[in-house]
C-alpha cells in the first residue's frame, strides 16, 4: 500500500468534509446550537430548579456533559451519513471508488470528517453551556479521549448506515428510532442509580450511557459506571464497526454492483 | 504493450441479467479505440468492471500489465474515467471538484494547483472554477468530467459517451483535445452512439453486442469490409434524367441531385470517367449514411437475423 498516496487522500476528504461543514453551517452548526440552548433554557434553568440537585451537582451541571456528548454523538453519526449517502445518491463516490486510495483510507476520511464536526458542535454547546453554568474540567485526559473515541464510534456506525441506505429515508430511521432513544435513556437527564435494580441492568446494555457517564466523570468527576468499562465498550465497538466498514467496502456492499 | 488486456470477462447480475458472455479484449498501448454498441451491449458494465466499479463473475482485466484482482492499486493509478452518467459533486465548486480528485490519487499541494489549472484551462472551464458545478451547462458539465478525469495524467482514459447532449462546436472542440492527447501517448477507449465521432477519432474498433464482441479490428479494416456505398452527388447543371452508369446504380433525387450506389468492385475514378462522358460535371460528393454508421447497422442487425455469435 502507497502510505503517501493515503495520507493525502485522507487530508483530500478531511479537507473536503470541513469545506462541507462549512458551507451549509446553517444546517450542520446552527441547529444544534438552538436545540441545545433551548435544552439548557427549559430543562437546565426552568426544570432544573425545581428539581435541586443531583449527585450533588446542580442540576444544570449535571446536564450540561451529557448534552454536548449528545450534540457530538448525533453530529458525528449525522455528518457521514449524510455526506457519505450523498455521494452515494449523486454518484460522486465513484471519484473516490476509482482511485488507488485504499478501503481503509476513504472510511478513515470520512470518519475523521464526523469527529471534526462532532468536535466543532461539542465545542460551541459547551461555550453555550458555559453560558448556564460553570463547568471546571476534573480529569481533562479522560474527557478528551472519551469525547474522541465516542465520536469515532458514532462516525463508524453512520458510515455503516450510510452504505446500506438505497433511499434518504434509510439515513433518518436509524437516528430517530435507534440514537435519539438510547441517548435519552443513556443517563444524559438523569442518574441510574435513580432507577429500580432491573432497569438499571436493562441501562447497562446501552452504550451510551456509557460514553455520557464517562465523559460526565472527565468534567465532572462523578459517574454511574467504571471507567475502564466505557473505555473497553468504546474500543471494542471501534474495532468491531471499523473491521465492518472494511468489510463492506471489500465486499463492494451498496456501492459496488 | 497492451494497455487494457481483457480474457475471458463475464457479469451475471444478481437479477439473472448476463450483461457479459466472456469477452476478450486488447488495446494496444497509445490506440484510441472505439468501443461501440447497442444499448444494453454490456459496454458500461465492462468500463465499470475496468474501474473496479462493478464486481465480475468471471475472467482477468489487467490495465497495463497490472491485475485488477492482484494489482488493485497500480492498475487504477493508470485509469482515468468519464462516465455516461453525470456524476459531479452538484454543490462542490468546479475547482475544487477536480483538486479533490487530485487528492484521491495521491497528488497535493502546488502540483495539484499545477494541474488543476491546465486542465480546467484545457477544457475553457477556468474561469468557472469558482462557480457550483451544478450551475453549469450541461456541455460544461461533461468537460468538467473530463478535466477531473485528466487530472492524475492516466495512461488509459475511458471515455463512456463524452459528447452526449454537448453541441456541436464544443464536441469538434472536445475531439481536438482528446486527439492531442492522444498524440502524447495517452490510450484511450471511447464509446459513443455518434459513429462519425467513432470514425473520425479512432484507430481501432471493437464492436459488443448482447454481451459478446462480434467484431475487434482496424477501423480501416472494418470500413472495408463494407459492401456497398451509397453517394449524393451534388450536380452544376440541373440533369432531367438520371444517367446509365456500368456498375452503378443511379437515381435523381432532385434537379441537381444523383444518388449513386457503389458496389466494392468499383472506384469513384471510374464513376467521375463515366460521368464525364455524360457531360454531368460535380460540384461536391457525400455519403449518404456515415459509413461506420452503416456498417454497425449491418453487424448488429445480421447477427440478430442469423442468432450468429462470435
């Protein structure tokens, strides 16, 4: 495998996918920025006080690490698979498909390409939140490499969804029937240890609630789970969703005839 | 050298369609070869299977000694490809569409500018590269494809149906370019469904029907083997009746107008000799059909009459 050639192709779809952000930044930055603000006005401010607080943090602070997780996981999965399908629909994927870059370079270009729009959401709703409340970083290394890796999980998973979407619907059932439920019931409003035994174990299958709690623990130092388990489930699901997407790209599924 | 070695390819699509029955295939390196054929022949599904686009059943493809199966990478970083279909990124700018596919084969920085820019120069797209592909005329849009599938200087280009829908002053414009580089010794594969383009561009034809090629030779030889022509003389003097020839037919068409049917055992000297013995002086001459065009019709239409296969 030519390295160099890979390196620039990657940098040539990162560089891509940035310049897309950009461009429609009316879609991929600003809804976001409104949904988590209203999220922050009417949960964290209007509900939240009258809630108190919860693991001992006011409840806005509380909040705050699961929703810019949630912001960056439903960007990065949101981001390749709109941009990935769309190459797809168009036919531009051929550009890619035909050139000597490697399978494994065009899922890592456009992976890279979720996590940079995961990151720039997740940045500019924690500036907002900041807004709300005050957030003081407890372990920076554990947020940071938990906000990355949970990006790459979601980048990895969109671009799956993306190669076997035939249609635009296929892209929204996956975000509105899978993300959008295990996110809410991932510990982003609440505790687990609020819930009966059983739904706590039943909690414990969903791996966001993983990545919220361990990415609650980097900011706030508190966390329902075992950091260690997060950190394995995220490795895991990497290296389980990568293999897959090479897989399929191998295998020429939904792009290839 | 050969520059695309085809032996034995075959496609059977999942619903059952056998778009390729085992073909067999040599470009030499530097040809410019037209590949032509009915709708459904199985050309694209063979240029698809050459850009790794379409997965085979059966058979060896190698672009210029290199294996598609074994030499994956080698073997795409000599093709270019402009597909019948547009498929441009519609909200990318033209500049950028054809860095990005500099990008995908390894070429960046100052050298893709470099090259960005004399391809787009090449094919007048230069002062659009500003411009959303997607605001493009339609002529624009196939040059574009050209320019991006130029960009990384392939040894083999294939151009599937590069005219079509692309006015006539753009399309003699395009042949230009494409036999210039040619010259520089870029081979290319060209499928059309105007035959004069065919005719005019390339050196050697590859006729595919129904899956098979059914005929793969010079196209001086193929021209040959045409049986007869038919002519339109245009006539300086209006002539009442049209005249006997020996071993011609002949037919006025109007005043000034005489259709000649030449069999392959004459020559046009022979045919100016008697008319100038009848007096009749011509001012200019014409294939009634184009004679590719002609020829293609026979092929096709004999093999589906005899259910010959080659």
């Amino acid at each position: 495998m030519n390295v160099a050639l890979n390196l620039v192709a990657v940098t040539t779809i990162i560089r891509k996918e940035f310049i897309r952000v950009l461009r429609i930044w009316i879609q991929t930055i600003v809804p976001p920025a409104i949904t988590m603000t209203l999220y922050f006005i009417i949960f964290g401010n209007l509900i939240g006080r009258r809630i108190g607080t919860m693991e001992g943090f006011d409840y806005m602070q509380y909040i705050a690490p699961g929703l810019i997780m949630m912001s960056v996981i439903t960007n990065s999965y949101g981001n390749v698979v709109s941009s990935f399908f769309g190459a797809k629909f168009i036919g531009h994927v051929d550009e890619m498909l035909i050139s000597p870059m490697s399978n494994g370079a065009i899922i890592i270009g456009h992976v890279a390409g979720g996590v940079l729009r995961g990151l720039l959401v997740g940045g500019l709703v924690t500036v907002i939140a900041l807004f709300f409340t005050r957030l003081e970083v407890a372990h920076p290394l554990v947020m940071v490499s938990i906000v990355l890796l949970s990006s790459i999980v979601f980048s990895l998973a969109g671009f799956i969804n993306a190669v076997f979407a035939k249609k635009f619907d296929d892209i929204s059932i996956v975000p509105t029937f899978v993300l959008t439920p295990l996110t809410y019931l991932g510990g982003v409003f609440y505790s687990i240890s609020m819930l009966p035994e059983f739904w706590q174990n039943v909690s414990k299958a969903n791996p966001i609630l993983y990545m919220v709690n361990a990415f609650r623990y980097g900011i706030l130092g508190t966390s329902d789970i075992s950091i260690m388990h997060a950190y394995t489930i995220l490795i895991g699901f990497i290296v389980l969703l990568f293999s897959a997407c090479v897989f399929l790209m191998r295998r020429g599924v939904g792009i290839r005839e | 050298m050969n520059a695309l070695t085809i032996r034995n390819l075959s496609k059977t699509y999942d619903n059952g369609n056998q778009a390729l029955k085992g073909i067999d295939l040599n470009v030499e390196a530097g040809d410019f070869y037209a590949l032509l054929g009915p709708n459904g022949a199985g050309k694209t599904t063979a240029i698809g299977i050459i850009s790794s686009l379409v997965n085979k059943t059966a058979g060896d493809v190698e672009i210029f000694g290199h294996s598609i199966d074994t030499e994956l990478e080698a073997a795409k970083s000599c093709l270019g490809l402009v597909p019948q279909e547009i498929n441009l990124n519609l909200w990318d700018t033209v500049g950028n569409i054809v860095t990005n596919q500099a990008g995908y084969y390894g070429i960046g920085g100052k050298e893709a500018r470099r090259r960005v820019e004399k391809y787009l120069r090449a094919l007048r797209l230069w002062d659009r590269r500003d411009d959303i592909s997607r605001t493009l005329s339609g002529g624009m849009k196939r040059r574009l494809m050209i320019a991006r599938a130029l960009v990384n200087e392939p040894r083999l280009l294939i151009l599937d149906e590069p005219t079509a829908g692309v006015d006539i002053e753009i399309r003699r414009s395009m042949w230009e370019y494409l036999q210039e580089i040619n010259a520089a010794g870029t081979t290319i594969i060209l499928t059309t469904h105007y035959l004069e383009e065919a005719e005019s561009l390339c050196r050697h034809i590859g006729i595919i029907d129904e899956g098979r090629i059914i005929e793969d030779t010079k196209m001086s030889t193929v021209l040959r083997k045409l049986q007869h022509e038919v002519l339109i003389l245009s006539l300086a003097n209006a002539v009442c009746e049209a005249p006997q020839l020996d071993g011609f037919n002949t037919k006025m068409l109007e005043d000034c107008e005489l259709e000649v049917e030449k069999g392959p055992e004459r020559d046009i000297n022979d045919l100016f000799k008697q008319l100038d013995a009848h007096n009749i002086r011509v001012v200019s001459l014409r294939n009634k059909a184009n004679r590719l065009e002609e020829l293609f019709m026979r092929l096709v239409k004999n093999k589906h009459s005899t259910g010959h296969t080659a």
